[in-house]
C-alpha cells in the first residue's frame, strides 16, 4: 500500500503513522520528495482498512497496491479451478452451455425446451422461478410451481439446472437445485453472498450492472471465504450511456479473469444487449476470447414469452448458434 | 405506447397486433408513413409488458409515453407527501437533517455524537448497525450491539432514528427503529421491497449506483404497492466515469424528482463524494436545489473511524455546515 | 415522430401544432388518451428540429422513430460499402489488418515495423506522425518528417499507408496518404468532417471515447454528406466507470453496425484495452463478431515507444496473433 | 510516482530499472515485499511517460502521486486567478453571469435579448455564431453575420461577449471578440488548445462531454503552456446512464476545482440538463457550491428557436433566476 503524504504534513505527524502502521507488524518505507513523502506500505496490508487511512489528516492519497482479494486471486492458485457439477464440469478445458428460457411458464414449455436445448448441444438448463422485475405490477415467476416444473424437465433430460435465489428465505427449497444463480442486482446482496459460503453448491455469480471486475472478485472473495469454493462467474453487459443495445456486453472481462482468478467464467449475450440477433455474434466472439462457458436465453415462441422475449433465441436459431459454438470451441481446445 | 413496425411488416401481422391490444380493451390508432407504421395505443398500458411487444417480429421499437409508475406519480397525487416520523416531519415545507456516524462503535461515541448532532441542529439520529462491506474482511458492524446503543442514544436525546435494514431476517430487530433505511445496493431487492410494503414504518430508500430515476421510483412503488406510502427518497451520488469523487452527486435529481413525484427526497454529500472538504458547499447547494433533507456523516474522530472516515466530518465542522444550512433553509422557506 | 403532449395542452394548441406540423407537408395522425394525447407524425422529419419541438409548451416527449441520418443508412443502401484504397479493399468479404506502431519514431523504426507486419499478413500499415497527447508536455509526434517516414515504409512495402489529421492546416501534407484516420477526440469536430466531405480520399472515422452509436453515424453522415461516401467506422474502446481496462471494447458494434449500416467497420483492441495481453483474444473476438478488420498497435520494442508501449504487441506476438486472424477468417468466409 | 514490479521481476531487472531512473536525475526508493517490490520515484516525475513505464515488462501498475499539471495546479500559484476582461473581472470574489441564445438568429433577437439580461443583471453577452450541430442537416449558425450581430449588440449594450471558435481557420474573425469559448466537443483538440496559448484573449474552456477534471486541467495546462493565463473552466454537464436530464450536471466540480486549481470556474445549467424548468434550481446550486459565474441560455420565444429550445429561459424567468442569484451571491460575498 502506498501513502501520499500532504506537503504540509509536520514530521511529526508522519513519524506517528509509521509508527502506528510498524504496530501492526508492517514494514514501512519513506521516500521524501520536495512536494510530498511517500510511504511504501509493504506485509499484509489486506486487514487494512484503506478508509481510515484516507481520514488521516496528512494523506493526500491512500492506493492499494496488491489485490484485495486473495483466495480468489490467481496469484495464490495458479491451476484453474474446474466446478464439477454432478458430473458435468465447467472451468479449465471443460465449456458450459446454460440454456432455457426466462422465465418457466408451463410444464410443456420448460419441458419442449429442455428437450430442444439438449439435442443442439446445451449441458445445463437455465429457466426463472422467481424473477426480479423492475415494477411490481410485472409477471414475477411461477415460484415454488415452477421449482417443481425445471426438476420435471431435469428428471426428464438428465440435464442439471441452473435457477436465481432472491432471498435466503426460498433457500429450503433449492435443495435440488444443482447451481444457484446470484443475479446482478444482489451481487452486493453481502448477507446472501455470507450465507451461500456455507452452502455446499456452486454458486453462479453475476456481475452486477455498474460494478467493477475488482468488486465482483471480492463478491466471490465474500462466497470462498465462508467455504464455498465453487464459484462460477457471469459476465451479463454492464450499464454505460450507450443505449443501443440494453447494456454494453464486456467481452474484455473474458481474458482479464483468467489473469487475476482461478475461477471459471461463462457469458451471457442475452442479457448483455437485449436483442436476440446479436446472440449468435457475440455468442462466438466470447468462445475465442476465452470464456468457460455460455449462458443463452431460448424460447419455444419468443412473442409470446411473459420476460425478457426480445432477447430469446427459438430452439431452431439456438441449434444453428450451437453448430458454430462447438467448431470454435474445438479451434479452443474446449471441451464441450 | 409507441409501437413503431419494421417496413417489413405485413398489413396481416399489424391487423394481428391490433386486434390483441385491443382484446386488452386499448385503443389503437395507426399512423403509415412510407418507411414504418407506427400505432399509438392508448388506455391503461401499465400492465402491457414491453419486452413481450419488443419480441413481436413486427416491432422494431416499441416505446412507453407514460411513466410506469402509478402511486409515486406526481400526476395522480398533487400534493407533496409529508411523512411524519413520530411527529418529526419531513417533505413539503419541513426540513429533515438526518446526522450521525457511518458505524456505531460504541456507546460513548454514538451517544456523544447525538448530542452534538442535536445541538447542532439535526433532527435525525443515524448510525449504522449493520454495514454493508465490499471486502468479507472488513469491519461489518456491532449488528444487535449496534442497535442496542443506537436505542440508548435515542432515548438519551429525544432524536428519532435511522438505521439499514440489510437482511429480511434482520427486521424483527427494527421494532424500536424510527426510520428503516434501504441501501444503495438493495435498491433492487425486489423481495426486501415487497416485504416492506407490509410494514408500518417509513423507509428511507436511498439510490442505487447505477440506478436511473425512473428505476428508483418503480422501487418506492413496490413499497407502495403493498400499502406502505411513507417513502422518503435519499440521494447519494451515482457511478460514472469520474473518480476525482467516490461518486457523482446529481443534484439535478432534487428539482426533477419534485417534478415527478409527491415523495420527499433528501441528499447524501458524504457517500456522493467520500471527501469531507466538499460537504459543507454540497449541503447547501442540495437545499437550495430544494431538497427536503440531508443525510451527513459526523464522527467524533474521523481518523479513528471504523468505516467511511475520509468523508465524515468532525461535530465542530457540523456545527459550522448547519449555521449554513439553517440560513438557506429560511431563505427558501423550509422549517428545520 | 412521436409528440406526447401533456394532459394540460388546450385543444386549441395542440391544433395549432398539427397545423404548423402540417404545412411542412407532413401527416400528423392523433391519438387522444385519458392522461395525454399523442401525435404520430409521419413524412420526412429529418428536417424537423426535435429540440424545437421540445420547447413548444404544450410538448410532454418527444421522439424520433427514424433514423437521422440518411446516406449512411442501410434501409436506404442494403448493399455493403466495400472500400477500395487503391487496390486493396475492406468492407463486404474482404478483411483489412492496419497495423504498426502508435508513433513513428526513426526510419529504422517504421520500414522494420511495416515489413514484419507485412510478413504477418497485415495489408495496411499505420503509423502516427501528428498525435494528440492529453499533456502538452508530451512527445506530440514527428510531424512532417514522421509523414516522410511513413511514405519510404510504403514505398519499401508496397503497403497503403493510414495515419492521424489532426488539423486541417496539415492537409496538404496528406496527398500521399492512402486513408486519412479521424482520432476518436476529433469524432465531433464538424468543420473538419465537412471539409473531408469535398476530399476523395477514405476516411477512418474512429468512434468518440463517450459517442453513442447514432452519434458515430452521424458524423459519418457528415462526411457523406459533402459526396465522399468512403467511410470506414473504427470501433476502439468507450469510457465507462470500469478501470481495469483503459476503455471498454464495445464488441456489441460489430454486428449491430451491419444492421443499421451498410459501411465497414474494423476494430482496434490496442486503444480499447490498453493491454498487449488482451489484445490476441480481443482480435479474434472481433473477426468472429463480424468486423471488417483489424487496428493493432505493434512496436519493435515496446519498452522504449515513445507511446503507447503498455498497449503495444512485438512483431513476434503480432505474427501470432495473425495465425487465429486467419484461420478465423477462413471460418468467416472473409478474404485477407 | 510509484512503480509496483511484478513478483517474477528479477533483481538485475529491477536494478536496471532504478539505474535508468537514477539517470534522470531522480530519486528512488525501494519498498521489498513478499509479492512485490514496491519503487517509490521523487523528483521532477512531470517529464516521465507513464505509458513507457508500463510497457516494462516487470511493471505491473505505474501510478502518479502528482497531479501532471503544474500551471494550472494551486500548489504552485495559491492566489486565486482573476480573470478581467476589458474591466468586467470573473474569479475570486468577482461572480460573471454570462447570458444569451444558443445562437444569434436576427438583429432584433440579440439586442432584444442583451438588452434584458443586460437589465437582469447578467454582465456578459454569450450567443453562438458557429453552431456544433450532431446533425449535417441542422442550422449551424450564422456564422460571420452572426459575428457582426453580436457585435452590434456589444456596440449597443456595452456587454462584453463570449462565442464559440470553431476552427482555427476562423480565428480572424474573432479580434472584437472578449471571450473566445472552446466547447465541450472541442475541449481535447490539441492543436487549437496549442495555438490559443499564443493568442492574448481570455479562453473559457467548456468540459468535456466525457472528460475526466483531470484531463479538463490538463486541457487548461496546454493553452497555459503557451503563455495564455487567461483561461476560465465552465461545467456544463457530463455523460452518464441517467439519461432523465441530457448530461448529469456536476456540482462537485465547483468546490472541487478551488482545491485543485487556482483559475475561475464557471457552471451551465442549461447545457447540463436540457431542461429550462431545472434552471433555477440548479443556478442557485452552484452559487452556494462556490461558482464563480453562470452561464445561461436566455431566447424570447423558446419555441421558435433555432436550436436548444427546450433549455432556454425566457427572459422574464431569466430575471426571476437573477433576483435568486443576486440575494445568494451577496450571502457568499460574491460580487455581481
């Protein structure tokens, strides 16, 4: 860590951080300029705390220099975490595909769908229980019925399942759940992401609309600290002023992970910009930048989808985005 | 709403489309022009669901003129909401100061600082019981503790108080609680909102980061929606590409949110900024753009604070910001 | 157009609209709600001044539903633009790769560079000799002599040379220059876009650090309008509040550019990222996202560039990088 | 400047590193961690390129701890600067009001239009002859009868006045000009910022769009550099996600400016929001935040006019604004 001292800060003052700063076992380096000394803060500075820093009176500027996160960070676990999924694997060579819709309407639905994803190729079937909307008066999922409908589709395909908790109160009935999604806009839900680190399912962890790579590290930091290593990280478009498309899909996001974390990362073009005739390009472009995996919205008859239709693929185009998903993944050494 | 077709659509399709907006007892009407058709319907769209239109092949865009909020909607409800906080009022005329500091530490901090707080003007008592932390390995409160204390300063200065709700299974604490504060991240919990709905308390509803004012306002109508009406608006700065302050204070918010809605709203300067030098000049800028309130960080020692120091500011320095505040609140006939 | 008008507007007024509408013989079809009345405006609005419009009083919304711009439109040029510069052409099937380094620093330095590129396979080389620097007091290019390098490298290479206007005082400088790049910090510089309108040379016209995809069709408009219809679009990173990346790459351009455009656009994931080690999976993402090109920054020895080096790739990892390019192409049905 | 090396880096690397920057007369300190080594840089770091650095391949993060202006810093130079134009001064205790339409549109309309706000109160005229316009298809001004207009209106009111140079190659035309004013589109064109700092007339220097206030500074620093003093900033609004007002309207930057820059800061409400109903509110925010002018779009007839309609203020409301700024001004001793 590194500590910009004021120009007017007495030696004094100074002296008594240093001080303060060798108490809790640091080591500590001064470099005195004409304009400001600079205190290089070196040992195991992520106990502290960068706020109470900033409130002394003689910092000018207070800046991290290692990362904040250490059990997620790569630099601590430099093998890439593989997530085994009841047998299904995703992370390292192994590629994912979630598909489904947003929402389960009906037993046929979730059932023709599960059926259709898993011949174009799909290993995972996504579809919303309980769905968070924007306004109240909007369809906020089938709940605890449409639980027991995406375990129908499940007994029936064999394919595991992927489904959003909003509160920890539902958690009792997710037991049959096989990855429990964390959406975007409990990224930051702490008390939920506390309580998932002692549960024993990997977690699905998107990335909230406007937070950082950093911040999203250190929600998966909140997960593996209370045990829970299997996290799996969703990259869903983040909030710019761009408003072409719903949001701005971050395919940078795919190769920069793999540089700080171990753990896997899949995409999801279909929330990241809102329109399902973007899916199949960006689809592509996140297998050769490097995701593990893929996570795509597909409905029998997107017109009539009670959420989230205009960023649905019918099975048939799912079908034809498979067929280049799995040469690319091949041209990537994935395994699929 | 606007549905504008593709050039593309066939008479058939629009006909189709028609006839099912009007199945819903609206009223379409047709404009062809030679490169689209655009149909304007009108009637109670709020429960049309947008996405499903986008879905439509015909669609090309599809756009609300209404605002989709209903019981928030300075429209239907002329009058400015006033919430009576225990007979402390806020919006309309009456100014609410809500001071305090980030955590509560301890009981000689937390009643200290609601003396001077009160001394000096403030209305509000706020502390922070259970906090919100980006890193798992920061200091996340006294919780129980915390409230205990606040509860002891209440009763010691007469203050109402303020404190965040973090977790559904955390609300059987606030019974003594005066003000129930959701945070910027829970802005779109959508269940912790629908819950509080039930509740007879009033809800301090602050901003998300990344949140546009229509979004906000559809969370305060899912508090409404259930019954609850005493929502008071709180904002705190947004994320944007600016990192000289912690966050963009959008003071723009104060007279559009007047213009859109009969809620209250006060302003956030310590969380909008995270730099106590710019809290005394934002505070008086948020009361002549015609906030009802603040919310300010005080903390008897900054330095030593356990959270959010580098932007609370000492009681001394509190003291000075209300003579300031007292003055423009007269000035713009507002009783504090 | 769409003109929601408020539930306060007379009758009276908002005929004198339609008239007023009408006699610039536009159609105007009105739609009459409980809460407000809506205007379907119909015929050639891309005169009419939408801010204008907003001003009239009794105006609520107001919105385009058409485009703005005309000759950059795809509904109106279904055909892709391929732009031919001087035998080699880019947009359609053929995949242009404009490499080489940020700044040209010695003749040594640019025939180097322009013959390890060439060897890798790119077909055009760029090179700054202008460069716009956010501190005056840093290296601002070899100017006139930085051109007389470029134009020995092509000379040598055979390849077409692209390089930065920065000003239309230097334009006669350029007549050997083969495509005049517009800097994304120029993107909304008029007076120059409409000069390069009465040129006849293609212009790479890079998108705004913070430009909206319309914006950037605009501008290219701009340059149309004054009869030079070669533009090429070059997508390279918008400002967001992430920082882990120097910009965000808008890969979402890529195929959303072919659905409202038919002219070409390569992309740039130097300046997009500020990384060389995103930049390989970076490329190939664009290539398979449907770009029509590639912009990559390469320097012989990127610790001592005088710019840029952070974002810089060797001639060794740029052959690399060209080996997916190609095989990816291949897969695409483009021609390199 | 502090450059964190890689954990791989080896110790000759990093000795080779601090010999290159012992040569450049600077000083360095080394700080040894477990998982870095941290090198802290005194001395005249303004020169050091940053990006070079970075380019090193055992640098994993370069930060600067000094901001890299020097003339603009109020370090350096800790009086406020007051700017004075032909007699009217702007800054420190001198508040400037600058007035007018968006563009000049007839004789009557601009000496119509000095000669209210002149009564108001406003103490200069501002009124724009070349026109940025997104569109090829809009009004762009005037141009030199637009000139001769203000100037008559200077002539008839003794206002001083304020425009907008769009291109160097107009520069002639702007010797009777007070305040040459470089928009937001324009604010990193380095070539002109260049050549203005050899020209002797007050710049007012609009942000960016998009700018950080460290690149705003650095913008200032060009023109500075070149022996032009002269320069007052003016906010006017940057681009968010928000997309309720045109820009989001930074506040902040008021008192934020003071601590980091010695030159006047001037706010636009009216480009900020593009709303002529938040213009009051906000005006008189940033008196109380420490402004040292305004400037505000004032149109007899809003509806008619030729461009930013929706964001100007009649004259009468233009008047009931001043009346507010006047009493605030003399609250904050303010001279107006």
């Amino acid at each position: 860590m590194i500590i910009v001292c004021k120009n007017t800060a007495s030696q004094e003052k100074i002296n008594a951080l240093i001080k303060e700063l060798e108490d809790k076992s640091l080591q500590v380096h001064c470099s005195i300029g004409t304009l400001s000394t600079i205190l290089g803060v070196v040992g195991d500075t992520s106990k502290l705390d960068i706020e109470a820093l900033e409130a002394n009176e003689i910092a000018e500027k207070v800046q991290r220099v290692s990362e904040p996160y250490k059990l997620a960070n790569r630099k601590f676990h430099t093998e890439d975490t593989i997530v085994d999924v009841n047998g299904t694997k995703i992370g390292g060579g192994f590629f994912g595909v979630m598909a489904g819709p947003c929402s389960i309407e009906s037993e046929e639905q979730i059932i023709g769908c599960a059926k259709s994803v898993k011949a174009a190729g799909a290993n995972f079937l996504r579809g919303g229980a309980f769905k968070p909307r924007t306004s109240p008066y909007a369809f906020r999922g089938l709940k605890e019925r449409g639980l027991e409908l995406l375990l129908l589709a499940k007994k029936e395909t064999g394919l595991p399942i992927v489904t959003e908790l909003m509160s920890l109160e539902h958690l009792d009935l997710f037991n049959d759940v096989d990855v429990i999604q964390i959406g975007a806009r409990n990224m930051q839900n702490f008390e939920m992401l506390a309580e998932l680190g002692h549960c024993n399912k990997p977690i699905l962890l998107k990335r909230g609309l406007a937070n950082t790579i950093e911040e999203w590290l250190m929600s998966a930091e909140y997960i593996m600290s209370g045990g829970n290593e299997n996290v799996i990280l969703c990259e869903r478009g983040i909030r710019t002023f761009e408003t072409a498309t719903r949001n701005t899909f971050d395919i940078s996001a795919a190769p920069l992970i793999h540089q700080l974390t171990h753990l896997p990362i899949i995409m999801d073009p279909s929330h990241a910009t809102g329109k399902s005739s973007l899916i199949k390009p960006l689809a592509k472009s996140a297998v050769v930048a490097g995701a593990n995996g893929l996570m795509i919205e597909v409905h029998p008859n997107p017109e009539k989808a009670l959420c989230d239709g205009a960023q649905s693929v019918t099975p048939e185009a799912f079908a034809d985005i498979m067929n280049d998903v799995k040469t690319l993944c091949h041209f990537e050494h994935k395994i699929i």
